[in-house]
C-alpha cells in the first residue's frame, strides 16, 4: 500500500487500473477527461496491458463497451452530463443485457443553460436505466467504489452494470490523500474477470438482444433485473465487510455522519456532503442535535437502510442537488415514499433544492434548513413543494447580470 | 474481373447456416443476401445487428443463425463490432481463445441506419481500420417501419413519407445517396456492391474480401416485396433487372481504386425496371410521366458514360461476364 495525493479522476483511473479492466472505450468530455488520459498514458508507456478505443461519440463508446463486456472482458469507461444524456439508449441496452461493466461519471449539470459545474440531473437521469449507482464524497471512494462495484455487479446473482459518480470541479480536480491498495490484495478482493454468463467468444452460438413479441417476456426479463438489486442489497454487507477486513475501510449504503442522537437529519450526497458536514459540526457546536445521512448507493435504493437511519427523528431536510422540473427534487420523493408506511416517521420533511449547476451553500443556509425542519408544518403543501435556496444577495447579481444583457428586469424586491 | 474460386454454383457450399422459417417476409432480397453472404463467410461468425428489418431476426427464444447474433441498436452496429473485435484480441493475447476459435465480426445494417443514423459511427470504424464485415442490405427506404424514405431513397419513388397525390405527383425529389463513395473516400481495404441476383459475384467478392484485414464492406440492393410492392416471386428477377438496366452497378473498390465486376453488353432501359414495381407506377398510370423516366435515364445513361467513355448508354465496349 502507498498513498499518493490523487485527484478524483486520477482516483478513478487508479480504480481502474487497480481492477485490471481489460479495455476501455473512450470520449472526451471536461470534466471527465483526465480520467481516458491518465489511462492512456500508462498504456502508452506500457504500464497496464489495458487496451484502449477512441470512439466517435459517447453512444458509440458505450456500445463498444458492452458488446465487449457481452464477448467476455473486463470493460471500464468514463463520461459527463452531455455525454451521458448522448450515450443513454445504450445505458438501458447494457444494463438490459445484463452487462457487468463500470462507468464513472464525473457529474457536470446539463445544458441549457450549458455550465461545466456539476449538480446530479446527468446522473440521476440513469436511475430507472438498471445500472447500479454508487455515489462518492472523497477520491478515495472513488477509487474504492469501483473495486467495490466491479464485484457486485460481476456476481452472478446480480449481473448489473454500475455507475461510479463524482462530482466535476469539486472532486474531479481536488487532490487529496488516497491509500492505494497493492495490486496483490485488489487481486485477492476481486480475482480477473471469469464470466459466469454466455459470452459471444463462447463455444456455443448465442443471440443477444433478441425481441420479445409476448409482453409477459418482456415483464419477465425486467422483473428479473429488479430482482437483481434486490441480491445486490443482500451482498452488499458481505463484500462490504471483505473490503473493509482487507483494506480498512468501511463503507456502508448511507454514510452516517452525527446522527447517533440526532434529532435532525440532513440528507445530502456527493461531495457536497462535506460542506454540509462541516456545517452540522459547527450547528452542533451550538447545542443542536443535528446530524447528516449522506446516500452512497442509490440504486439499488437502501430502503431498510434508510428507514433504520431516519425514522425516529424529530426533522429531515433532504438536499436534493438536483431538480425534476415541475416536481421537485428527486431524491426527496424517493425518500418520502421509503418513509410512508413507518409509523414513527419523521412528522416533518422538507425538500430543498441546492447545489444547481454547482451551487455553493451560503452562509446561514443550513440554520435556515435546521429551523425550518425544527418547527411542525402548517400544512400539507410545504411538504409536496420544494424549498429553492437562493438569497436576496444572488437575486441582486442575477439583475446586474441582466442589466448588461439589456434586459432591465428590476430583481432588487424579489 | 476472373473469378478465381466460385466458378459455378457448385461452388457455393450446401451448408445452411441461415435456417427457414424466420419472421422476415416473404421474397426479403435481405434475406436471401444475408443467406449467401454467410455461406461465403463460412463459420465463426459474429452478427452485429443495428435497428432494420434484420432486428427481428432472432425473436426470443428462436434464432434462424447458426452464428451468433447480437442486437446493438440503430446508430451504434459498427461501434458493437469494434467492442466484440477489441475483446476477441484481448482474449486472444492473454490466451483465453484459441486462434482457430476466433471470429469473424459482421455488421448487418439496413440503408437506413447505413447513411443516416449509423453514418457516423461507420465512417470512424472504417477510419479506425476495424477488421469487420459490413453488409448493408439497402433496400432504398426504412422497411422495417413501413417503407420511409430514407437518403438511399432514388429519384421518383413513392414512399410511405412521399406518398403520390395531385400536388406531389413524382413522389420523392431527392437523388439517392451514394454510399459505395461515400465509404470509399476513406479507401477501405475491401469495397463492393453485390446483388442476390448475381450469386457467383456476391461469393466472390466476399471470398476476395477475405484476404483482407480492416474493414470490408458491401452494400446489397435488396428488393423488398411490400415496399417496392412487387410479388414476392419477382425479388430476384427485379434485383437482376437493377443490374441489366444499369441501375444497379456490379462493382468492387480496393484501397479505393474502383473496378466494375460486371457490365451489361447492354443496358436494358430504366424502364424495364420501374415497371414491375409499384412504388414507380405513378411514372406509368394513369398517365406516362414521361419527364421523370427520362430523369431517371439520364442519371443511369451519364453514370455509365464515365464508366465506359462512351456517351452512349449502353458500354457497347464493355465485356460482359456471364454468372
């Protein structure tokens, strides 16, 4: 083992490299970039035997990667926001041929208007598509997320495909101190890829992807795909306690941060889960019983989990960095719904929209969250609406960014 | 051109590795290409299939292919092949496939996905040098949706999207692509055009293609019954009648330098043609157009003139090849 400062992309493709992928279909896209470099300067110099393709479009590239994968290698690859969105048939087609590869994706919100920064709509738009999706807050769990995703989603009671997700800008390109594992212990954790399903190299002629013309087939097929996260949650405490027995580093499906006494929840994810632990520290400070539940796996959703961490609690703000317009934030209905038929649910649960397009948190955001999930509802509507955080003083940068465009939208009283 | 080993139909082997029976319709001039294709490819064969009529080949749990088969989507068949042929040399370099185990990788494309939504994704396999097969079935509109036009569309045919009324009476205005130069402008190893009419050319070519490495690709024009609305019976003659009239040329460009693999002694007129099909009867009832016809054999005369140097249609000094 040695430690090295790592970026989150570099983290990735230390992941990558640690996991021996076989081969690697690539696009550019920022923020995701360094990732395909980083691998293809070890290959160029000869480090890794991996094998790398420059494709023509992130459709392409994920096509390649899993008719690769469907002919029997260890298949890695990486994208952003745009690039998801472009490649996203091919999302439901791998994950449908049930697939076993790792796709990182380096968040970055989607146009328009177009940004580099990220907030999770790119990534959470592949929620319904069957990939598995594990989201990370350090490079290090980057880098361990991947070896971690590539066993559960090579078992063969799972056979799912996984997105590895960190956020552009804020992960992606902080260097922090990352614990690389020997490439000997990564091979006793996850041994080279030995596929347990039908492959197109096989002895035997195999047609893949074939039509369904009776709909209970199709019913069938993605019944057993749910099914399959159903054994990804019952395996995840056993690899997760492998890889934490040989590395020493535990992860469990939501990162538990202040909450054993904890009347007060905040529910964040990604990296921007460090500056709201950092707030709940400073809140405890100040007498609050607040803490912080950051999700790390989201598909599949950890409903018992999640139920375990939150009920009981007196107010939960969920945070979602996300927003499905004309809903609200994603993750928020997700939780409400895993919390419904608990009968010592948290009486108040607030959605708050933060962290669009790479928002940061201001100050006081998180007093006003807490205060807001300390005081009963009035009714029923202010748990259905999302919470938009945006302050007075955003308003007034907005205006003279609209004076300039020749707008003249006067935005001093909102 | 002399062929060297499909000299007569005897040669064409007796293995069937397309089995009867699939959902494909009746008299599909994609089919019986596909059936000869692989024939002339032999075994080890892995079929990548974009969004076409091909899609329903294997229709779960049957498959008409002794090969195997997988399903991509419309844009991406090529990209699938470079994936499938990538892991085949992983395998092979770590020794986990055995030479004689390894495959031959087939793209099936309709002309849809072939020029327009896979376009892309076949221009960077052929720039990449992918060593892979690509057999475009064109059967000169989307089929499989009901017969849209599609860039390999020709001039004056009426399609499901240019249907004929009083004001559209031509039915569509756009010439056909042409694919073989769009393809051959990156001067891939192994270029042709084939026909199921012409099976001795069709072998050959693939055994010719054969000896190649990187891409080798051919576009088939496939007479598809209900588009084209013709008897099911009349695909094969109506696919050599695109070949005797000039319509369809018998060609083959290796590393891009083009050479015609048969020429008509002469040309048959475009109107043999266009009549036995339905999609061209508004050129002939209720009343002839005959400013159309005529468009149709100027494009046909004046492609052939190149060919032949002679502004004649027919290439009187052309030598015939007898299939």
């Amino acid at each position: 083992m040695t430690r090295a400062m790592l970026t989150g992309n570099a983290a990735a493709a230390w992941g990558a490299r640690l996991a021996q992928v076989d081969y690697v279909p690539a696009f550019p896209i920022t923020p995701q970039t360094e990732i395909i470099e980083t691998l293809a300067r070890w290959i160029t110099a000869g480090e890794i035997a991996t094998r790398m393709v420059t494709m023509d479009s992130e459709h392409s590239m994920l096509a390649a990667a899993g008719t690769a994968a469907a002919t029997g290698v260890r298949v890695f690859t990486a994208t952003s926001s745009q690039g998801l969105v472009y490649g996203f048939e091919m999302l439901y087609a791998i994950a449908g041929l049930r697939l076993p590869l790792v796709l990182v994706n380096v968040s970055r919100a989607l146009a328009h208007p177009i940004t580099l920064e990220p907030d999770h709509n790119d990534v959470l738009s592949a929620r319904d598509t069957g990939f598995l999706q594990f989201h990370a807050e350090t490079s290090q769990e980057v880098l361990d997320s991947i070896l971690m995703a590539y066993r559960l989603a090579e078992h063969p009671d799972v056979l799912l495909p996984a997105i590895i997700n960190l956020d552009g800008f804020y992960l992606s390109f902080t260097r922090e101190t990352v614990e690389l594992p020997a490439l000997e212990e990564v091979n006793a954790f996850l041994p080279p890829f030995a596929p347990t399903f039908s492959v197109l190299s096989g002895p035997e002629s195999v047609a893949l992807g074939a039509a369904v013309l009776d709909p209970s087939l199709y019913t069938y097929f993605k019944h057993q795909m749910h099914r399959a996260t159903d054994a990804t949650l019952q395996l995840y405490p056993k690899i997760a306690g492998e890889f934490a027995e040989r590395f020493g580093r535990r992860y469990g499906l939501i990162d538990e941060f202040m909450l054993d006494d904890a009347d007060y929840v905040i529910v964040m994810t990604n990296s921007f889960a460090a500056t709201g632990k950092a707030e709940v520290k400073r809140l405890r400070q100040q007498g609050k019983r607040i803490g912080l539940a950051r999700l790390r796996v989201i598909r599949p959703f950890p409903h018992a989990e999640i139920q375990r961490v939150l009920r009981g609690r007196k107010g939960v703000a969920v945070v979602d960095q996300n927003i499905s317009v004309g809903k609200g934030g994603i993750l928020f209905g997700e939780i409400a719904s895993t919390l419904y038929g608990l009968t010592d649910r948290p009486p108040v649960l607030v959605s708050f929209i933060g962290g669009l397009g790479g928002r940061r948190f201001r100050p006081g955001e998180f007093d006003g969250m807490l205060a807001r999930i300390e005081r009963p509802l009035e009714n029923p509507g202010e748990m259905a609406e999302p919470n938009l955080l945006f302050t007075p003083n955003e308003c007034r940068e907005v205006g003279r960014f609209f004076a300039i465009a020749g707008e003249g939208e006067d935005t001093n009283e909102t | 051109m002399k062929r060297e080993h499909y000299k007569s139909l005897r040669t064409i082997s007796h293995e069937e590795p397309l089995g009867p029976g699939g959902p494909l319709c009746a008299g599909c001039g994609g089919l019986l290409c596909l059936r000869l294709f692989h024939k002339a490819l032999g075994e080890n064969v892995i079929f990548v299939n974009a969004a076409g009529c091909f899609t329903l080949l294997a229709s779960y749990p049957f498959t008409p292919l002794r090969s195997s088969w997988i399903y991509t989507a419309m844009a991406c068949a090529p990209a699938g092949a470079q994936g499938i042929r990538d892991a085949l040399d992983i395998l092979k370099a770590k020794g986990n496939l055995a030479p004689e185990d390894d495959r031959k990788v087939v793209v099936l494309t309709g002309d849809g996905a072939a020029q327009d939504i896979g376009l892309q994704s076949t221009m960077a396999a052929i720039h990449r040098g992918l060593d892979f097969y690509y057999l475009c079935y064109d059967n000169e509109a989307y089929g499989n949706t009901g017969f849209q036009t599609s860039a390999s569309t020709p001039y004056g045919s009426r399609t499901a999207t240019c249907p004929i009324t009083t004001s559209s009476p031509h039915g569509n205005l756009h010439e056909r692509r042409d694919l073989f130069e769009i393809w051959r402008v990156q001067k891939p190893p192994y270029l042709a055009t084939i026909s199921a009419a012409y099976p001795l050319d069709l072998s050959e070519k693939v055994y010719r293609a054969a000896k190649f490495t990187g891409p080798k690709l051919f576009i088939a024009l496939t007479p598809c019954p209900p588009g084209w609305d013709l008897d099911p019976e009349w695909s094969v003659d109506v696919a050599r009648l695109a070949v005797e009239t000039g319509v369809w040329p018998l060609k083959e460009a290796v590393h891009g330098e083009v050479s015609h693999t048969f020429r008509p002694r002469q040309l048959k007129p475009v109107e043999d043609y266009l009549k036995r099909q339905g999609r061209f009867r508004h050129l002939f009832e209720p009343k002839r157009d005959d400013e159309t016809i005529a468009h149709i054999q100027t494009t046909v005369n004046s492609y052939w003139s190149k060919i032949t140097g002679n502004a004649s249609p027919a290439p009187a000094e052309a030598q015939a090849t007898v299939t």
